[in-house]
C-alpha cells in the first residue's frame, strides 16, 4: 500500500480509508496481522489528515475457501485494537451465496454481532 497511499498523496487526495486485507500464507491461508493496523495508523499520519483503518473481517476470497467462524474473533481483535470500521459481507442464507458464502455472516446473526463489537468498542474507548 506504500505506493498507493504515496500516489493519492502527491496528487491531493487526503480522503483514504485502508483496508488490511491479510497476506497469503500458503495452504489457502489467508492470515490477518493485527500489527498492521497500528503501524498503517502511525505510516499515514505522515500523509493524510484523516486516515481510517479498516480490516476485513472475512477468511478467504473465493467460494474454494473460508471459515465464517473466524469473523467475530477477527473483529474483535481489530476493534479491541482501536479500528475505525469493519468490513463484512452478509447474506440471508451464505450457503447459497453465488460467492463467499463460506465468509459471509448470515444476515440473522448480523445485528447481534454488531452490538457485541459495538459494547466491546464502548469498554476500549473507556480505557485509560
């Protein structure tokens, strides 16, 4: 994203939201690395006025993989960190999604979700 968020930058744009997306870790791997979100924080300081992160709390990309089980705790180890948004992909019945189903957090459980990461996010923000 070096060269991406230095690119918007030279030609003005201060308006970014960054989206960790995980690396690749061989295996169908996708992994979510937490310390990205800190350090992308700290990098884009230097570049932009307002600079939110934003990770994705998904496992995989394709309907070959993924593991919907994985997303609350990946939310709420990138919201106890202090991220400024989620991004999620819901869907009424995710087993019968055209794509990402494995991912996806059924529309009926998405509201509760919310409110679990919402009264997480209250406790952090109460922190000293």
């Amino acid at each position: 994203m070096t060269h991406v968020v230095n690119k918007l930058a030279a030609c003005g744009c201060h308006s970014v939201l960054l989206c960790e997306r995980g690396s690749f870790f061989g295996y169908g791997r996708l992994v979510n690395d937490m310390r990205s979100i800190p350090k992308c924080r700290h990098w884009a300081s230097g570049h932009f006025r307002r600079h939110p992160q934003c990770p994705r709390a998904k496992r995989a990309r394709s309907t070959t993989g993924g593991n919907r089980a994985m997303v609350e705790p990946l939310a709420r180890a990138a919201v106890a960190i202090g991220v400024d948004g989620l991004f999620f992909e819901t869907h009424p019945d995710p087993d019968r999604a055209k794509s990402d189903g494995p991912n996806m957090v059924p529309l009926d459980q998405f509201g509760p979700l919310v409110a679990r990461l919402t009264a997480l996010r209250q406790a952090v923000d109460e922190l000293p």
